[in-house]
C-alpha cells in the first residue's frame, strides 16, 4: 500500500509543481506587460477623443463633471436606459479655452458578442461630432459592420434627444437604420450614444 500511495505521490508533486511555475510565468508575464497595454489603450482613447471632437484643443476634467459622474445611474435612469454607463467625460476646449462639447467613453452591456465601448463627441447643441469604437466584439460579418461608416455615420451632425433603431428606412433625423441581420447590435451601439446624449444634456443643464 504504502508503495501505491508513493508512486501516486510523485506524479502528483510533479503536476502541482509544473503548475504553479505556470502560474508564476504568466503572473510575471502579465505584470511586465500589463502597463504598456493600459498605456497603448489610453493613447487609443485619447486619439478617438480627438477624432470624435476635431475642432477641440484640448479637453480637461471639471468639477462640474466629476460630481454629475457620481450621479449617472440616476441621470440615465430617469432617461429610462440601462444597461449602459459612461465610464469617462472630458469637457472640449476650444483654442481659447470655451467649453464647445464634451467627449466620453460610454459602455453598452446589451451588446450580443460582449459590452460594446464607443468614444463619443457631442458639442453643446446637443449634435453628435464623432463616434468611435474602442471595444467591438460582434459577430464577423455582420454585428462588425456597426464600425463601418455607412453605419455609424448616421449619429453625426443630427439633433435628437435620443435615437431609435428602424430597419429598412429611415424617416427622420432621429430613426438610425440598422446594420442588416445585426439589429441587436444596432441596439446596443444606439444606446451607448443616448446615454452620451442624456448626460451631455445634463451637463448642459448645470453650465446653463
């Protein structure tokens, strides 16, 4: 007995041991590569927020946005959306230092393949500047059509309060034609820009 419980022993230490040099590897792996990733992203972001607000010169943090941050949920609640959260806003400067929009980073959940990230640009009549996709894990061929320009271009230079989803044609500024067989998709990434809407209105709302 005593010689069947060893020759499981040895193989046993051997996994365990093979495992957690494993562990170690990818553990220090990842923390060597875990700060150029996070620096490679926020450069990608900080390049859509010029994308999405070309008219911008800069774009800074105020007081104003960081306490209606803390208020969002409520903020998009009382728009009746969910599933949906904006995760960073910047006011748009112009060159001589007036607020002309805002740029943010908003997270649909509703998203059939995963969240879906968008940077967004939206100027202070409420019109959409720019949209970018930071995150877009959709169905190939279909639901990652939604970053073609055909799809998204839609948003921009309209006023709307909020959009809707139509299949089809659209028959008003406010109706976005859906990406065919991705209407999930459609939905998910107009969310994302009506909560963008709704807080920039917010805002809006607080400078006024």
């Amino acid at each position: 007995m005593a010689k069947k419980n060893e020759s499981l022993f040895a193989p046993a230490l051997s996994l365990f041991l093979v495992t957690l040099v494993a562990g170690l590897l990818l553990g220090a792996v990842y923390a060597v590569t875990k700060e150029p990733i996070e620096q490679r992203e926020q450069q990608e972001k900080e390049e859509a927020y010029q994308t999405v607000c070309a008219n911008a010169a800069s774009f800074v943090q105020t007081e104003e946005i960081t306490a209606l941050m803390e208020e969002q949920e409520r903020i998009l609640e009382e728009e009746g959306l969910t599933k949906v959260e904006i995760t960073e806003c910047m006011a748009a400067l112009s060159a001589d230092g007036e607020v002309i929009g805002y740029v943010m980073t908003s997270v649909s959940h509703a998203g059939y393949g995963g969240d879906i990230e968008i940077a967004l640009g939206i100027n202070t009549e409420g019109s959409v500047t720019g949209l970018e996709f930071l995150t877009l894990e959709e169905t190939a061929g279909l639901g990652m059509n939604a970053q073609k320009a055909e799809f998204k271009d839609q948003y921009l230079n309209r006023t709307a309060e909020s959009f809707t989803v139509v299949k089809g044609e659209s028959s008003s500024e406010e109706e976005i034609v859906a990406v065919s067989s991705a209407t999930i998709t459609s939905r998910a990434v107009t969310l994302a820009v009506n909560a963008g809407l709704a807080f920039a209105r917010a805002l809006q709302e607080v400078a006024e």
